[in-house]
C-alpha cells in the first residue's frame, strides 16, 4: 500500500512516499511569483492625481500560477492509496478543494488535512511515519 504525507506551502511541498519498507522523500517548487507592491504615488501639485495599483492583476496571476502549481502536485500524487495533507496556512485548504473539485478520484483518497508549522526534513519525515503508523525497518 503506497501512503503519501504532503506538507505544503506557497514556495515549496514535501512529498514523503511509504511504501513497503521503503521511505522516499522528494520536494516540489512551485514556481510562484511573489509580488511586492508598492502603494500609489502622489503627483507634485498639492491636491494633484494619485497613480492607483492594480492589485487584480497580481491577485489573478498568483490565481493562475497557483492553479497550475496544485495541477502538477496532483500528477504526483496519482500513484497513492492513502494521502494526507500537511501544510501551515490556508495553501492546504485551498489544495484539497481543488483537487476535490478537478480531481475526484485522487480526492476520494485523501485521508486527512491538517495543520503542521514549518520544520526541518527529518521532522517531516518523522511526522508522516507517525501519522500513518509507520515503523521505520
């Protein structure tokens, strides 16, 4: 049985594969841009124009990008019997509705989705064997 623990974030996700007494540990990027948006300015005159930001387009370029960073996250995860979703913020509730709403069958699979801070490797490792009742040959 192929079980398969996700941690993710906007910049990153940590597969862990347990299969067997095999262990596999892989990362995918996401490939997403971050803004850095800087408020309007002002012209010289006292009560001149204001130059406006335009948030929607970064908001629905960040939309797009992040739709194709869950699509190539679900490629991966096909192979699973058994899924669990780890992650920080809001990117693991947001993951499991699109693959619930685009990819059913891998969200039949889907066993949890739960909160996990940031952590090196290793914990991660540890974590997922925990959470599946793993023990390490």
């Amino acid at each position: 049985m192929k079980k398969i623990g996700i941690w993710l974030d906007k910049e990153k996700a940590h597969l862990v594969t347990l299969e067997g007494e095999k262990e596999h540990f892989k990362t995918v990027e996401s490939d997403l841009e971050f803004y850095n948006v800087r408020g309007g300015s002002r012209s010289k005159t006292k009560w001149g124009p204001q130059q406006v930001v335009q948030d929607s387009r970064y908001l629905e370029r960040e939309k797009h990008q992040m739709r194709d960073y869950f699509d190539n996250l679900a490629e991966h995860l096909k192979s699973a019997d058994v899924i669990s979703i780890f992650g920080p913020a809001e990117v693991k509730e947001k993951f499991a509705k699109a693959i619930s709403e685009k990819h059913p069958g891998i969200n039949a699979k889907v066993q949890a989705v739960e909160t996990a801070d940031s952590m090196t490797d290793n914990q991660l490792k540890a974590m997922i064997r925990e959470h599946f009742g793993w023990e390490r040959p």
